[in-house]
C-alpha cells in the first residue's frame, strides 16, 4: 500500500528585502524595497514594512516612492541571493532529496514517505523553519498538504512566519472560500471570464453542474473545477529540463540608435551562449523580443510586444551565430520607432554530448568552439565581463535584473 501523499511548500519570506536587513542593521524595521529607484525603475523585491503601503514587487519605483515617501531604494547583488540560495537549498535536501526550485527563495518538497525518519509532516516543517531560521537568520513560511497547488496556497496564506498544514480530508473546506484567482493558470483575464460567468468562489466551480460546466467553458471549466476539488497530479520534479534561455534588458531611456540595438543584442546572445555551454546544451531557435516605446495601455503590458524567431540549420552554443541571427531578424523587424526592452533568446534545445558537432564540424567551428571553451575559462576565473567582443557593450538597465538564470555561475554574477 503506498504510503499518502504529501508535499511541502517553501516560501522564503521577502527574500531579498530580509537578506539587506539582515545584513544592514540600519535598515531593519524600515520600508526597504530592492530594485531600480530611476523613471523606469521597478520594485524585484520589498519588505513588510513597505508592503503596508501597498508596495510590492514589480511595482513602478516611482508608485512605490509615491506611495511610501520614507521608502529605502537598495540596488542589491543577485550573486548574495544566489549564494544564500544555495545555503538554503541545502537545508531542504536534509529533509529530502525530492526538491523542487521554482526560484531563488521557493520549492517544493516531497515527503512522502518520510515520517519513519523526520516523523510527521508538521513536524518536519517546523525542524525545517528552525533550522533555516538558525543557520541563515532569515524566515521561510510553509505550507502543508497532499497536493502541489494547496500547500502553495497554504504557504502564502500562511505568511509572514507561517506554518499551515491541510490535511487530507480538509482540502475541499480549505479551497470553498477562496477566489477562483488562487486556482493555478487563473490570471486577470480567465478571472474575469469567469467572475462574468457568474463564478466568483472555487465553491462556486466545484458545486456547478458539470455539464453546465463544460457548455460555459469547455474542458477549461471543467479542469479548474478538478482543481478546486484538490485534484492536482502533478509530481515534484527535481531534475525538470530547461525549454529556453534568454537575456533581455529595458533601457534607461528610449532606443531608436540602431548601433545602441545591436551592441546590446550581442551582448545578450553572448550571455546566452555562455548559458547554454555551462549546461552542455545547444539551441536549434533564436528569439528576439522587442517591447516598442509607444504606451498602448495602462501598465506594464501596455506596450507593443513584437518577437521574431528563425530555425538554425544546426544547434548552436555560440554567441557569434546567435547574434548573427538575432541581428539579421532585427533588420526583418523594419523599426519605425523606439525599443523600450530588448531580448535575445534561445529555445528548442538539445544535448551538446551527442557528439554531432564533432563528427561533422568544419574548421572553422572548431576554431570558434576552442575560441569559446577558452572564453569560458577566462570568465569562470575573472568574472562574465572580464573579455567581451569588440562591437560588444553592457546593455544599459533602468534597474538590476534580479532573475535566476539557468547557466549562469553565481560566483561571477
């Protein structure tokens, strides 16, 4: 008999906002946010105290400065972050080696099966809130329960400092009252679609008719429906594959330059490209993504987006073809006005151990796979900026990016 399901949710409690207080006793019990404070500035992290005037991450700078006069702008250091993530994955892995990462400061953790050895599920939660609480001084609240969406849910339910636990036989009960936004893939727009269709709660889903259901909103409905019930399948994947890489950037100020667009571009698919090399994989599709100047909406998605893609006739970890390709379908892009956001991206991947490129490389791809496994070394040693190409420059930000990325050497970030 298999033994019940049960996962656990970790959820770091304003990760980045608390590593500053931490380590910057002056800024503890003050509104801290962590992010650009300039025109285009954005809000990647903020502290609880400045989340009580409304404050929060992705927000404008100059909202939150609007909104909290006394707010403290820090710029932070992803390569802290991602240090002390490091630590912090650690401590979930003591409690079992079934981890998750969704990101820098959450995962979830399957224990099933592990109450002979750490005893029950709340218990571990607690010896795992303790632990990081001792070893890191930070705070992680967790949620409980025997399904991936519910214990996401409980965790933040559960915030600041929480622990809550659904049980098994709670789950309905658990979801009744909630709105129909805390069901996963549910966004301002589905929500709206299904406020419209007279659904406001997960109760309300659940206890509709099922044919009712799907003559509403098709398998869509009925799928949230099962959902709300607690039907998530879903597994914890540790080892789940990357499907893409990118870098993007939104200038300071409005591009029109098409020398400022280019140099940013290689920058982008070099970082790209070293990526993909560090994790032994090979791109067969190049992205680019543009978000033009002109406002077409009220907030961040009130920009034109455009993106252009183009299949290479072989995988690629290089940034010279990468760029190349990039370049040539910013030229089929035929701008007529500023770029506010530039991106390189790289999707479609595959293994760089299949030793095709060996079998068959021409010279001249062996001189530029030996030219980067050299520029590689350089950057492990010295850092990712220590040689860069010629035509080459920083892509200038209105603000850190505060993104993980896969690939990527926490030591030279």
């Amino acid at each position: 008999m298999h033994a019940p399901r049960v996962v656990l949710h970790a959820d770091m409690d304003a990760f980045y906002a608390s590593i500053e207080q931490r380590d910057h006793p002056e800024l503890r019990g003050r509104p801290v946010a962590v992010g650009g404070d300039g025109p285009r500035g954005v809000v990647s992290a903020a502290s609880y105290e400045a989340r009580v005037f409304g404050v929060h991450s992705a927000m404008p700078s100059i909202e939150a400065k609007r909104r909290c006069p006394d707010l403290v702008f820090v710029g932070g250091s992803m390569s802290r972050y991602a240090a002390e993530s490091k630590r912090i994955f650690e401590i979930f892995r003591r409690f079992t080696p079934v981890v998750q990462g969704l990101s820098l400061d959450e995962a979830f953790l399957d224990l099933t099966g592990t109450e002979r050895l750490w005893g029950p599920p709340r218990a571990v939660g607690e010896a795992l809130k303790k632990a990081v609480a001792e070893e890191t001084g930070l705070v992680v609240s967790v949620g409980i329960a025997p399904v991936k969406m519910v214990a996401k849910i409980a965790s933040d339910l559960g915030k600041p400092d929480g622990l809550l636990e659904v049980p098994r036989d709670g789950v309905r009960e658990f979801l009744a009252p909630l709105t129909v936004r805390r069901i996963w893939g549910v966004g301002p727009v589905a929500e709206r679609r299904l406020h419209e269709a007279g659904f406001e709660t997960i109760d309300d889903l659940v206890r509709a008719d099922p044919r009712a259901l799907e003559a509403r909103l098709g398998d869509w409905g009925l799928a949230l429906a099962r959902l709300g019930r607690g039907r998530d399948l879903s597994e914890v994947e540790p080892y789940r594959d990357a499907v893409s890489y990118s870098e993007e950037n939104t200038f300071g100020e409005d591009v029109s330059s098409r020398e400022v667009l280019e140099s940013a571009l290689i920058t982008h698919a070099e970082s790209v490209a070293r990526r993909l090399r560090r994790d032994r994989l090979r791109a067969r599709t190049v992205v680019l993504k543009l978000k033009l100047a002109r406002r077409v909406a009220a907030g961040p998605r009130g920009y034109p987006l455009l993106t252009r893609r183009a299949t290479l006739a072989d995988a690629s970890d290089d940034g010279a073809t990468l760029s190349r390709v990039a370049t040539r379908l910013l030229s089929r892009a035929a701008l007529t006005e500023p770029v506010r956001l530039l991106g390189v991206g790289a999707t479609n991947l595959v293994s760089a151990d299949t030793g095709q490129l060996a079998l068959f490389a021409a010279p001249r791809d062996e001189r530029r796979a030996r030219l980067n496994r050299a520029l590689d070394t350089i950057a492990d040693r010295f850092g990712n900026s220590a040689v860069v190409r010629g035509d080459a420059r920083p892509a200038a930000r209105s603000g850190l990016s505060l993104q993980h990325k896969r690939g990527e050497d926490d030591s030279t970030s």
